[in-house]
C-alpha cells in the first residue's frame, strides 16, 4: 500500500517545471530526500539568493550555508516526513553574499520512479516586514501629531458624546480629557453662542448637523465659554460623519476646531485702524489659471489712504481685477503677490509700478486662503533721491579711479594750501602715502619762497578761473620736482577749492638737453659738409647757410651772403625759374645742373637737390637743398659719384637730424605730449560725434568718450627714444610700440571701468580684415566701439603733425579711409565719418574740452 504522505502520480520532466516555475515569483527548488542534494531551482531562487542555478543544482542547502541556524534544516526535514509537507514556516536564510533575508516556507513530498523528492517554495518576507515597521511608525507619528497638533481634535460617536480629543480641544474647551468624556453635544452645560452673541443649541451644532445631513458641516463660528479663562474664545469648528465599509449610516463624527480668538480681536483692532491709517491699505483675493499659476488679482477692499497715494477711487476699484483696472501693471506684482497668497509667507519689499509711475514700500500676508492684504508707504521722493546720490556717488568714485590710475599729479586743496584728495601717481611721485597726504599742506611740499609765490597764486584764482606755473616740489626724501601746473577753481563736496594738475618737467627738461646736442650736431654736420645747403623762401629771401655755401659762391662770410638775394646766384634767372617748375611738378628736384654766379660775378657750375621748406605745422614756406660744386666734373667722374653717394647719406643725416629737431621743438611747445594729449582729445570728439549717428545710447557715448580719452595712455611704458624717435623704425622698434595697445589695456584694466572701455582701448588697432595688432581680430571679433575709435585715430592721426612726418590734411585722411572701406574699416562708420567732414563741416576743435 502506497504511503499516504506522497502523492500517486509520477511526475515526468515537464511536471517538474509546471511544479518549479509556475510557482515564481516565489523562490523553489527540488531535492532528493535521501541525500538532499538540490535538483532543480527556479529563476526566483536565483534572483533572491544570488546563486546561479549551475552553482545549486548538484550541490546541498547545507553547502550553500542557506540556513541562518542549521537545526531549522532539520526541523523542516522532520516536519515534511512526518506530515508529507510544510506550511507558512518562517525561517532566516542567509544569501551567497553574506546578508540575511527571511522568508516563509510551503513545501511538498513526491516520488518520481523509485526517488523521494521534496519541492520547496520560498516567499521573501523583506518587502513585507519593511511595511509592517512603516506602518507602525506611521502609527505612532499619527498618535504624536493628534496630541501635539495645534488644531483641536474631537471624536463622537453618532449620539453625539465625546470619545476621544487631543490636548489642544481640552485648552481650547478648558477641560481636562475626562470631563470631556463626560460631555455630548446636548449637554445643558455648554454655554455656547453663535457670531452675533444669540445662543447656539446642540441640534445646530456643526457635529449634530454632520451626523444629520451625513455630509461634512462647517467651517461654522461659534464661541464657547472656557471656565478656566472666564471668557468666550472663539472657534472655527468643521466635523466630517465617518462611515464604516458597507454601511450608509455614520458610526462617528469627526470634528476639527480652529481657535480664532486672536483673529476675531485683531479684526476689531483692524476695522478701526483701517480707516485711520496713514499707509494705503488693500485687501485682494489671488486669480489663478487652470495650472494654479497666479495671473491676476481683484480688489476686495482698500483704505481711504490707498486712494490718496494712488489718486484711484475705491467705486472704481472694488470687485474688479488689476489687469482690468490697470492693464499695464507689470507680471512681477502678480507673482509677488500671488507667492505670499499661496504659500503664507509674508514679505517686505520696495518696488516700482509704471503705471502709476511711482516707488513704493509694501508689506503683504495672507489673512485668509487665496487672499493678500497690502500695506503701501509711497517711497517716490526718498527713492528717486538715492537713486540719483548713487548714480553721482558711481560717477565720482569712477572718476576716482581713473584719477588714481592717471599718470600725472592731481591734487585738490582749499585756498589756505590744506591738501582735499591727492592721485596715487601723486603719492608715488612725492613717496608719501595717501593717508600722510590728507593731513598735509601744500608748504609741506615747496621751499618757504614757493609758499609766499603760492599764497599770491591763490589770490589771483580767486579772481580769475585757472592758472599755469612753472614750480619745484619736494620728496620726503627732499628731492626736487620740476613740475609744470595747470590749476583752476572748481567745487569740492560743495565747497570753493582748487583743482592742480601737474607734468613731472624732468623728461621735458631731459628733451631739452637732447634737443640742444641734436642741434649742435647738426650744425656740426652743416658746417661740415663738403657741400652747400641754404634754405630760402620762394621769394628769394635766404634764411639759412653754411659755411661751405658761401666758401662755394665766393662770399667771404655765412652773414655777408644772407643779405643778398637767391635770384642773383643764377648766371641765368630762367634756370631758377625752370628748377621752382619741376619742384612744383614732382615735389623735389635731383641732380638739376645750372650755371650759379659768385659775388665777384664769376660762374660756377653746380649740381641741386632741392626739396620743400615747410614750417613745423608742415605748411610749405619755401625751399631748401643741398648745392655742389660740378665745375671740375669731366675731370673728377669718379670723385664726383663718390661725392654724390656722400651727399646722399648727408641728405639723410640731416634729414633724420631736422625732424629730431622738430619732435623735441614739438615736446617744448606743448604743455604735455601732443600726440597722447591733443590726439586723445580730437579722437574723443568725432568718435563721440561718429558714435552718436551710429545709434549710440549716452552711456555708449559716455564710455566712448573714456576710452578715447586714454587708449593710448600705454604709450608711458614705451621708451621715449623709440616712442618720438624721427624717420623711420626698425622692425623691432615698430614690434615694441604697437606693445601700447596691451600696455594701455593693462594700465585701464586696473581703473575698474566696464568691459566695452577695456575692449576698445585693447582693440583700437585692429582691422576688420584681420591686419591689425595686438591680436589680429577680424570681423564681428571686433566690436563696434573699437570700429569706431580705429576710424577716428586713423583720421585725426593723418591730419596731426607727427615726429616722423607733417599732417597729410583731411583730404588724405579720408581717402585713406575710403580706400579701406569694408575692408580694413566697417563701411558704415566710414561712410557716417566723410559725411561729418564733407557734408557737415565738422572741425577739430583747438581744445574739444571747451
């Protein structure tokens, strides 16, 4: 007979998976009863332990190590054998990993052939408990909340007695949880009355009108004695009827109470003050959209203040939404005002409203949901007034800073000498800091004499706007300065001052001694030439010679030939005619043969290089050139080709010599640098006039005019022999002065001033096709400011005297800009600038700062 614990059948290959897989997603494996070795497991089972099923089949639960605590194994075995299966056991396993997870065991006894088998299920238990502790934590946060919330809580059952109330309902009620537990909604000993002080009974209770109409009831406001208070305190109460499944009668009611006291009284305090307030007040419910985005609001209330801030009438206002009553009012009101609606979080802010065209100070909360009440303090003249000291205090300490980045003195004094402000460069110069200068004076800088010559110069600024002197100033060290001043009477702080502005004399002094070698050199080289070089004007008039030119014509001095006229040193007049003809045509004359008459009337043949004389604005005055005598040329070819090779490097000589002359006349004549101060300021003037016909806003403009001002402010780190050196420049010399543009850009990068200065001083010498230098930029790399001032320093630069040559004239400058139009300069730029010149006459200024 069979035994009863297996079942009859005899299951084949596919019984074993309808038994093993189809039990998934439980965890199931096959052993043999005699040797418990593992047959077959479930993709389940390898999931929740880990072990693949090539590393189970063949082995046993005991390799595994599968079981926590071993005498569970055998417990499991026992109890299969004896009753033919397992049911619902619950053990801790252990998986390949390491880690422990429980699981509840169901397992069954079959044969197969002549083999016991035992198929096993195994649930994982993990996800189950995890919920089982989440809900008893949440539990216990529940049991926490309903006594600690600051709401008042009641439970009552559906004849309206209390059962259950948190903490908060026993303050409120003022009595303790088992008088409460005493107490029903009929009691006769409640003292309850409605908002307009009638008294309330227990069939209108908001709990006995839930458990009636079986629908939620309330809010619904009522006040309640609290005999421990000895006074009413007022409740917003609300109570939900709760049904048990299946059934349509509610089995208890669930009431909630807000304890409103504070409110009702801040109310009656409001009703008061809103009437009499000083600041606007509004009250306004939030509109939303369907996505509770906030999109407008409506007036529900506003103070008789509101409408004198406003100049709006509260019948105009009342009901109607913003958007209707001020369509311009901008979003940022709407999603202020609608964060403080739907969150509760108050704000204070200060903000401008266009349409009313005013600044004001605002205060919004949230009294009810969806609602903002608003308190208005018009700010206008306040905030205009600081908007305006800020912007001049930016003004100032900009102009501070490019004050302390200028390479020059600048000190502000009042008129007894004692020092307002000194410039860092001020500082540096003299080796004191800038906290020593504010306590100083300016005797602390001069000799006792100049402290007399300055007290008669304050008098004469007070009757006349500026004055230039020439001064010695004092390092700590007692070091003189040569300084030359330039000072005028301005305001400082709203009071009477005097504004300084110095050059450092030293380099000029330095140019001076330079200009008086050079000069003396050139006369060396004129006395010594073996020709003769006369200047003269185109009426005849001799203004210069040497020694060799009146040796050549037979006179016995320099200053005995000077008196006679350059017409009668021609054997034949029409030979001058004819050589003033051909200066005309081509700009010079080379190696012009003529006959020349000596003072004894005896001729001499001689060969003329002549070129124009012009005066140092580069005007053409006359002639000058360099004469030789030819007369005994047949016999002296090769003498004569080595004397012409001579001549021609003399020419040269002299050539670079003169403009020497002319650059260090030039630095003499000027109170500083003509190129880095006369030329910023006429850049300054048409690329303002340019960036204007460009679009330009002021501020543009504004920054325009700074950064024309100084974009070659770089040009002090260049060496002054290379910077004003005459004729032409090496390829390293050239490579080291276009280093001002970086230079400049350093030196401004420190003045704290905006990015569109900064890029205009670092790109001035770029072209649009890429030519130009620091970085060879093209195109849109460029930006238009730095179009603009490229188009102005060429054109202002063309028409200015420089070292190496004279001004070109205007008419050049613009053909110059022309022939570069869309290539190296942007064409509209261009075009705006020949109008301004052509077509609006537009002038240089002698000084653009008047």
């Amino acid at each position: 007979m069979p035994d009863q614990r297996w079942t009859s059948s005899e299951p084949n290959s596919e019984d074993f998976l309808q038994i093993l897989f189809r039990t998934s997603p439980d965890a199931a494996l096959v052993t043999t009863i005699t040797d418990r070795t593992i047959r077959m497991v479930n993709d389940s089972f390898t999931r929740l332990t880990g072990f693949t099923a090539e590393e189970a089949t063949g082995s046993t639960t005991t390799a595994l190590n599968l079981y926590v605590n071993a005498a569970d194994q055998s417990r499991l075995y026992q109890i299969a054998e004896q009753q033919g299966k397992i049911e619902n056991e619950v053990i801790d396993f252990r998986r390949k990993d390491g880690s422990l997870f429980r699981g509840m065991v169901n397992a069954v006894l079959f044969r197969s052939g002549e083999e016991a088998y035992i198929a096993t299920h195994v649930r994982d238990l993990t996800r189950v408990l995890q919920q089982q502790r989440e809900s008893k934590k949440k539990d216990e946060e529940f049991r926490r909340l309903f006594e600690t919330m600051l709401q008042g809580v009641v439970y009552q059952n559906a004849d309206g007695k209390i059962i259950s109330a948190n903490p908060a309902a026993e303050r409120m009620l003022g009595l303790s949880h088992e008088e409460l537990l005493t107490r029903s909604s009929f009691d006769l000993q409640w003292n309850i009355i409605n908002e307009d002080g009638s008294p309330l009974s227990g069939s209108e209770h908001t709990t006995m009108v839930a458990l009636r109409t079986k629908k939620p009831s309330g809010p619904r406001i009522m006040g309640v004695y609290n005999a421990v208070l000895k006074d009413y305190i007022w409740l917003s109460v609300s109570a939900t009827p709760l049904f048990r499944e299946g059934e349509t009668e509610p089995y208890q009611v669930y009431v909630v109470m807000n304890d409103i006291t504070a409110e009702r009284k801040a109310q009656e305090s409001y009703r008061l003050l809103f009437h009499k307030m000083l600041d606007g007040f509004a009250l306004h419910e939030i509109i939303c959209d369907t996505t509770g985005k906030p999109v407008d609001y409506r007036y529900l209330a506003i103070n008789p203040a509101f409408e004198q801030m406003t100049g709006l009438n509260a019948d105009d206002l009342i009901g109607r939404t913003v958007r209707e009553a001020l369509p311009d009012t901008e979003q940022y009101w709407i999603d202020t005002y609608g964060h403080v609606a739907l969150t509760g979080e108050a704000i204070t802010f200060q903000n401008y409203s266009a349409p009313l065209d005013k600044y004001f100070h605002v205060t919004a909360y949230r009294p009810a949901p969806m609602q903002f009440a608003c308190s208005f303090s018009d700010i206008t003249e306040q905030t205009r007034y600081q908007l305006e000291r800020e912007a001049t205090r930016e003004q100032i300490d900009r102009l501070a800073h490019i004050c302390d980045a200028a390479p020059g003195l600048i000190i502000v004094s009042d008129y007894t000498g004692k020092i307002l402000y000194a410039n860092e460069h001020t500082c540096r110069l003299h080796h004191y800091t800038k906290a020593e200068f504010s306590a100083m004076h300016i005797d602390d800088l001069v000799s006792a004499q100049t402290s007399e010559e300055n007290k008669k110069r304050s008098e004469i600024l007070q009757e006349q706007d500026e004055l230039t002197f020439e001064v010695i100033h004092y390092t700590r060290e007692k070091t003189p300065i040569p300084l030359l001043i330039y000072a005028r009477r301005f305001q400082w702080d709203g009071e009477s001052a005097v504004l300084s502005i110095g050059t450092d004399m030293t380099q000029l002094q330095e140019a001076e001694l330079t200009l008086k070698r050079s000069l003396d050199q050139n006369q060396r080289i004129l006395d010594n030439l073996q020709d003769g070089f006369y200047q003269s004007k185109f009426d005849g008039t001799l203004l210069m010679l040497n020694p060799r030119m009146a040796e050549m014509y037979g006179f016995p001095s320099v200053e005995e030939m000077l008196r006679v006229n350059a017409k009668t040193l021609y054997f034949d007049v029409s030979d001058r005619v004819a050589m003033l003809e051909k200066l005309h045509a081509d700009g010079k004359v080379t190696n012009y043969v003529c006959r020349g008459k000596r003072g004894d009337g005896s001729l001499v043949w001689v060969s003329m290089h002549v070129q124009y004389l012009k005066d140092a604005a580069g005007e053409i005055i006359g002639s000058e050139g360099l004469i030789r005598d030819i007369t005994e040329r047949q016999q002296m070819e090769q003498e004569i080709q080595l004397q012409h090779e001579s001549l021609l490097a003399s020419n040269e000589i002299l050539k670079k010599r003169l403009e020497q002359s002319i650059n260090a006349i030039s630095m003499i004549g000027e109170l500083r640098d003509v190129y880095t101060a006369g030329h910023q300021r006429r850049v300054r003037q048409l690329a303002c006039e340019i960036g204007r016909r460009c679009g330009l806003s002021e501020e543009a403009i504004s920054n325009l005019s700074y950064g024309a001002l100084i974009h070659d402010i770089g040009k002090i780190k260049i060496a002054s022999d290379i910077l004003n050196k005459p004729g032409k420049i090496t390829n390293l010399e050239y490579q080291i002065l276009q280093t001002h543009a970086e230079y400049s850009y350093s030196i401004v990068r420190e003045m704290d001033l905006p990015n569109e200065i900064l890029t205009m001083i670092h790109q001035h010498h770029e072209r649009l096709d890429g030519s130009g230098y620091p970085n060879q930029l093209a195109g849109d790399q460029i930006i238009l400011e730095s179009r603009i001032l490229a188009v102005a320093d060429v054109v202002e630069a063309m028409t200015s005297h420089r070292p190496y040559r004279p001004a070109l004239g205007i008419d050049a400058a613009l053909a110059e800009i022309e022939s570069g139009r869309g290539v190296k300069y942007d064409a509209a730029i261009v075009d705006h600038c020949v109008s301004l010149f052509r077509e609006q006459g537009f002038v240089f200024q002698a000084d653009p700062d008047t």
